[in-house]
C-alpha cells in the first residue's frame, strides 16, 4: 500500500481519538506507527522523547505525522509548538475533510526536497 493510502486507512480507523507516529525515508515513504500516550488521545496526541529518540537513531524521519478526527487538517498551537520543539514538519490529516495539511516550522532538521516530494504524494 503506498504511503498517502495508509495514512488515510490508519487515519480512518481512528473515529474517536489522534493516531500517530512518523513519515519515514528509505528509498521510499513509509510509516511508522506508535502508540499514542496521551491521557487524553481524543484531544491530542503524546510520543515520549524515548520512543522518538528510538526512532531517529534507526530510521530517517521525514515528518511527523497524526490525524485529526473530529476537526480540519488546520495545525493547533499545540501542533505547531511540536513540530518548532522537535525541527520537524507536521503532517496532518482530517478524518472530517479528507485532506492533508503540512505545518514547517521555521528550522528543520530534513531536506525540504524531500518534503516537496512527499507533500506532491499526498496531495495528489
């Protein structure tokens, strides 16, 4: 399954709460699912330090990457300071309009080509 239909299918099975996890780079997009910590997962979504640090020594991240279930694919502030905090884009997805939306924060830590080609992907 390529990247832009899993994300929607792992997105769309998410009715009552954020899914999460990392956009990946090999020779090609993949996905990286992670548990969603958060105490209160149908408001926002939570990955610890550890798990994203476990992630990054193994793979090449691309993004980060949730959905929103009940609301557009507008970034909250909340959003927007992750994605600043950690140097990497948010992608996210709105169960609600079917669409996707990227938020890049003002330094980033991957090669915006890379980022033009997956939002060309997603966005298609």
């Amino acid at each position: 399954m390529d990247i832009k239909n899993k994300l929607i299918s792992l997105s769309e099975s998410h009715i009552n709460d954020e899914m999460c996890g990392f956009i990946c780079l090999s020779d090609d997009f993949y996905f990286i699912e992670v548990f969603n910590r958060s105490p209160e997962p149908d408001k926002y979504f939570y990955i610890p330090s550890i798990e994203f640090l476990k992630i990054k020594t193994k793979h090449k991240i691309i993004s980060i990457f949730h959905n929103h279930f009940s609301t557009t694919e507008n970034e909250s502030e909340f959003d927007k300071g992750v994605a600043e905090n950690i140097c990497y884009p948010m992608v996210i997805y709105s169960n609600i309009t079917k669409k996707f939306n990227f938020y890049i924060p003002e330094k980033i830590n991957c090669d915006v080509k890379e980022i033009e080609r997956l939002k060309e992907i997603l966005n298609d």
